[in-house]
C-alpha cells in the first residue's frame, strides 16, 4: 500500500493526473468488465432459467399424463364397477325367478299330489265297495243256492211223502199224454 501511496505523491509533484488502478486496469476497465461478466451471467442465468422453466414443464407435464392415466384408470375402474353391479343385479333376479319357478313348481307338485291321493281314496273306496257288493252277490248266491237246496230238499220230502209209486205213474201217464 505504501508503494501506491508513494506513486501516487511523485505524481502529485510533478502535475500529472494519476489514475487509480486495481490489478492493472482503471475504471472504465472495470466497467467493462463488469458489463461483459454481468452480460455472461445474465446469459448462463437465462439458459439456467430456460433449463428450470423446461424441468419444470416436464414435471407439469409427467404430473398431466400421470393425471390422465388416473382418470382412465379410474373410469376403467368405474366401468368394472358398474358391470360387476349389473352382473349382481341380473344374478339377483335371476336367482329370484329361480325361486318363484321353484315355488310354482312345489306348488304343482303338491296339488298333484293332493290329486293323486284324492284319486287313490276314490279308487279304494270304488275297490272296496266292489269287493263288499261282491261279498254281497256271493251271500245273496249263496243263501239263494241253500234256498234252492232246501226248497229242493222240501219239495222232495214233500212229494215223496204226498206221493207213491202209483201215483208217480198217472203223473207220468198224464204228462205223456199231454205232449
């Protein structure tokens, strides 16, 4: 510091004009050059921007397509849901057909079953009133049979002590005659 101090005060002495300097240059030197550095830098910071602003388009970018995709995603998600309830839905009512088809044919089978034993009752009741009239028909047939034998019986013992062998003779004698 000293040695500029000194130079500075020859100067002095001797009238001229002595410019300050740092590291060589004076100052216009060094307004040029901070105009040349802060143009550089407003360069790189401008490219450094434009690096920022395209990282974070991208990012937007990545963020809107990851938003799309969700979106299908979830009206793909949203279409299986409503397929998978209208499945449920038709397998509800056709479960519920399968029951009311079920009921009416329980229904059916029961009537016709109650049909068939009606049915049954009226043919054992037919079958055992044939078998009682025939009971009947053999009872009368018999009793008749019995009659007839003891009518037969009578009739004979009758003749036979009412008639002799002579008189059995003009009986015989009279019904030749009358053919």
């Amino acid at each position: 510091m000293t040695t500029i101090m000194s130079i500075l005060a020859a100067a002095a002495e001797h009238g001229e004009h002595v410019e300050a300097t740092v590291m060589g240059l004076g100052a216009e030197g060094w307004v040029y050059t901070g105009i040349t550095l802060f143009i550089l830098i407003a360069i790189f910071f401008a490219k450094a921007h434009q690096k920022v602003l395209g990282a974070l388009d991208a990012q937007i970018a990545e963020t809107r397509r990851s938003l799309d995709e969700a979106k299908a995603v979830r009206a793909e998600a949203e279409a299986l849901l409503a397929g998978a309830k209208a499945q449920q839905a038709a397998a509800a009512k056709e479960a519920k057909g399968i029951v009311a088809h079920a009921a009416h044919e329980a229904e059916a089978i029961v009537a016709k079953a109650t049909s068939d034993a009606a049915e049954l009752v009226v043919r054992r009741e037919k079958m055992a009133e044939d078998k009682i009239s025939a009971a009947e028909r053999s009872a009368v047939e018999g009793l008749r049979a019995k009659a007839a034998q003891a009518a037969a019986g009578a009739a004979r013992d009758l003749i036979a002590a009412g008639h002799t062998a002579k008189a059995d003779k003009a009986l015989v004698d009279e019904a030749i005659a009358g053919l």
